[in-house]
C-alpha cells in the first residue's frame, strides 16, 4: 500500500490485509485455546484482547510522530508493516497445538510441546488425555462420516443431530449482536461530553483506552475463577442498567453536574463491556463445541463479528444525528436478548479439559466440577 501508484494497487493491497485480518481472527482463537491449559485457558485467549488495547496505542504514537517529523501517509502506513514483520518472524517458532499433532500422530512433538507447558509429573498424563480424545474423536467422525474436510452443511447437519447446532449459533449471534449495545455511539459521543464537563484533551483521549486496559486486565486476573457465564451474566445486567442511565442523562447534560455524571456512566459502560460481551464470546465460540467444529465455529463467530463492524460502520451516523440518545432504550434490549441467550444456550466449561468436553445438552446452569 505504501508503494501504491495507482487506486486499483491500493484498494487490492487493502484487500489482502483485509484477507489476512480474517483468517488470523478465527485461527488465533483455536490456536490460542488449545495450546493453554485448562486452568489458564481464559486467561490466556483473553490476553489477546489485552494486547489489542495495548496495540491500539501504536496508531496514535505512528500519527503523532509524523505530526512532527511531516511524514507523508505513505510512511505511515508502510511503518505498520513492522510488526506484521515481527509477527511472521515469531510464527516461524510457535507450534500446532498438541490436538491437532496427536491427529497426525507425532507423538514426540505432542510431548515436546506438553514439556514446555506442564510440570515433568503432568506430561504424561495429559499425552494420554489427549490422544485418547483424538482416537474417540475419530472413531465418532467415522461413524457419522463426518471428516474434519466434510462439507459445511454435514457438519452442520451432524450438529443438529446431536442438539449442538444451538451452542454454535448462541456463540456466533453474541458476537454479532455486540456491535449493536452502543459502543460506537458512546465513543461517538464521549469526547463532547467529556468537553462539557470540563475534562482536559490528555484525559478526554486517553480516558477510555486506560478503562480497556484495566477492564483487559479485570477479565485475564477473574475469568478463570470466577466462570464464563457469571462473569457474562453480571456484565450484562451492569450493562443494561447502565444504558437505561445513558438513556436518560445524555439527552440532559446542559450543565457541566450533569455532563460529569455522564462520564462516570459512560465509564462505567465501557468497563462492563470489555470485562464481559467484548472479549468473552471469542473465548466461547472455541471451547463448547467438539474438536471437529471447533475451526467452523470460530470462523462463524468471526464472520459474524465482521458483519457486525460493518453495520454499525453505516448506521452510527443515523443513531447519532436521527435517533440521539433514546437508541439506548433499544440498546438495552439487545442486552436483554444477549443475557437470554447466556442463561439458556451458553453452557459454563471453566476447568473443563477440552478433550473432555461433555459432546450432550449439558446443564447450562451449573458450573461444570473441575477435574
């Protein structure tokens, strides 16, 4: 892109990374989530979240630097490909997780890897976990004539059989119907707030970058004691008090009380969102379905994230300048539905190894005891 002489060379460039940002948001999940063990699982895949706020930080320093210095936007983009460098440079040295090396039978790279992961008296133990669920694992697929290379629709049909499709689609719609709880209308509406009630330009910037970080760092510290769905359940009902409040006072920050009032509520909704439905359904997608399904649901759920981006990308300028802050009533709806949806599809796999994975209608209520 940088080189770009033409807009054709510029749009086709955009759509390789595009390509690129896909594939890697649906494989890192599963990569992620199969490599950690069982007692870190969330916090490990919730890292990447974490590292995505922090990363949020390059644009603003790569902008303010060619403020000063008069970089043309060529620099500035061609700069971004520093870290897509390193992190090619770092892939060359991270493994396939041990499920998919004991499928191809490489014992002594499952072992290798489990050495680095696991205390010595552990290896062997979870070798014999893992490719015991690979061997069940195969057997079913051959029963059900359901490869990993199946088609699509098998697999599908395969899921509905064996009452799972449900988890599948509860998984991806959450992702999809984040993007419509009024995140974007917040951080559209946040800096002028944030003028009416006095706040410096220091403070009004990096105010809601600092409350990612330090929600980031809430869900890796909690998300492994605390469970998935208690976790969910409690940042939605915050949540949806939180957007009635919204509602209400930013239709009435004439004074600069009632305009402070409404950056504490706005800070209080960015850090139940992050803590809760911004990471958590990555996470989901990837450990309450079976191995064989699980690439297909974090696929589904990225997609369904992506398409979420894009609607809210076309409708935020309408809610801000049509609707105003009454969307909020219907943004707590959605709340509503999302909370329905953990409470009755969403069951809790905290501690659970995922070679070990209950494949039936589990109990969605209760935790499931830590092996």
């Amino acid at each position: 892109m940088a080189f770009s002489k033409t807009n054709w060379t510029l749009v086709g460039s955009l759509a390789f990374i595009c390509a690129g940002l896909g594939l890697g948001s649906a494989a890192a999940p599963v990569l992620l989530s199969e490599s950690a063990p069982k007692n870190i699982r969330g916090a490990v895949v919730c890292t990447s979240g974490l590292a995505s706020t922090i990363g949020q930080w390059a644009p603003y320093l790569i902008l303010l630097l060619s403020k000063k210095v008069n970089f043309s936007w060529r620099w500035t983009i061609g700069l971004s490909a520093v870290p897509t460098f390193i992190q090619l440079i770092c892939m060359i040295f991270v493994q396939e997780s041990p499920y998919t090396l004991a499928k191809q039978g490489k014992k002594g790279e499952v072992e290798k890897f489990l050495k680095r992961t696991f205390p010595a008296e552990k290896v062997q133990k979870e070798m014999d976990e893992i490719f015991q669920s690979s061997v069940e694992d195969c057997k079913k697929e051959e029963e059900q004539e359901v490869l990993t290379q199946s088609s699509f629709l098998k697999k599908i049909k395969t899921l509905v059989k064996q009452r799972q499709v449900w988890y599948l689609v509860g998984a991806a719609v959450m992702q999809l119907l984040q993007h419509f709880l009024g995140l974007t209308f917040v951080l559209h509406v946040s800096p002028k707030l944030s003028d009416k009630a006095g706040l410096s330009k220091p403070v009004k910037s990096l105010l809601p970058k600092f409350l990612d970080l330090l929600s980031s760092l809430f869900v890796i510290l909690s998300v492994d004691f605390l469970g998935r769905r208690k976790l969910l359940i409690t940042t939605l009902l915050l949540l949806f008090c939180d957007q009635l409040v919204l509602g209400f006072v930013l239709g009435r920050t004439e004074n600069q009380s009632l305009a402070k009032f409404g950056v504490g509520a706005i800070s209080i909704y960015l850090m139940a969102y992050t803590s809760g439905i911004g990471c958590l359904p990555i996470l989901l997608s990837v450990e309450i379905v079976p191995y064989s399904y699980r690439g297909m649901a974090s696929g589904m759920g990225s997609f369904s994230s992506w398409l979420g981006t894009l609607c809210t990308s076309r409708y935020t300028d309408f809610t801000v300048n049509k609707i105003g802050p009454s969307v909020f009533f219907i943004y707590s709806g959605v709340s509503v539905i999302v909370l329905f949806l953990v409470i009755f599809l969403i069951p809790e796999k905290v501690g659970t190894p995922l070679e070990k994975i209950d494949n039936s209608v589990g109990q969605t209520t209760k935790y499931q005891r830590l092996e």
